[in-house]
C-alpha cells in the first residue's frame, strides 16, 4: 500500500508540475497579449491626438473662410445698396421719359411699367427691381449680355 500510495503521489506530483507549466505558459501568453493590447491603445491614443489637432485646424481655417466670405458679401452688398440709391433714378431719367410713365403692375420683385425711350422715341418696358433682388437683376443682365454677344 505504501508503494501504490507513492505512485499515487507521484502521478500527482507530475499532474501538478504539468499543470503549473501549463498555466505560466498560458499566462506568459496572457501577458503578451496584454502588452499588445497596451501597445495598440496607446498608438490609437495618438491617433486620436492628433486627428483632434486637425479638426481643431480645419475648424478654425473654416472659420476664418466664413468670416473673409461674410466680409465680403456684406460689402457686396453694401455696394449693391449704395449703386442703387445713388444711380439708379438718374439714369432711369435720362433714358426714359418718366412724363410718359404708364404703370403695367407690381410684382414680387418690383414695377414694370411704359414710358418713352428719349434717344429713340419709342415706347419702351421698363422694370424696376428692388435692392433685395439685386443678384436676380445681375443675372438677368448677365443673361442679357451673354446673349447679345453671341
């Protein structure tokens, strides 16, 4: 009973070696996942640095356009605006014999009416917009011109 009790131990022994070897090894493997793992999490860190410093400057570089855009249609229109007040009722008069004037109707975007053309003495439509729609009358004259010119 003695020698069967120490194969017993014995076999034990070794199922215990064995099974120790086992767990550092599969600890060993553990840990290099871990340090993997660290390593991944640290280079997605920096990733995410630095795709945060480039939002940060796209965002202010969009800013500064918007700014330099909204300068530049404020004075568009600021010119637009002052164009309007400062020519358009002498130039109307002296091209057109406002005597003559005969209302046709007023719509959205403005007054069309008849008068008489002074250089030519014929009778003539007219339409009068407001400064809100100053960009339709530049594309209307844009239009114009593109066609009298083809």
């Amino acid at each position: 009973q003695l020698q069967r009790r120490d194969e017993v131990v014995r076999d034990l022994m070794a199922q215990l070696k064995k099974a120790q070897k086992d767990l550092e090894s599969a600890q060993s493997g553990q840990d290099s996942k871990d340090a993997q793992i660290s390593v991944e999490r640290e280079e997605f860190q920096d990733e995410i640095v630095q795709l945060k410093k480039q939002l940060h400057e796209k965002h202010f570089c969009l800013q500064r356009l918007e700014n330099q855009q909204e300068k530049t249609v404020e004075g568009y229109a600021t010119f637009v605006k002052a164009l309007l007040k400062s020519s358009a009722s002498q130039q109307l008069e002296n091209h057109c014999d406002l005597n003559t004037v005969e209302m046709l109707g007023k719509g959205s975007y403005g007054f069309v009416m008849t008068c008489q053309d002074k250089e030519h003495q014929e009778q003539i439509v007219v339409k009068l917009q407001g400064s809100r729609w100053a960009s339709v009358a530049a594309q209307e004259w844009a239009h114009d011109t593109a066609c009298k010119h083809e």
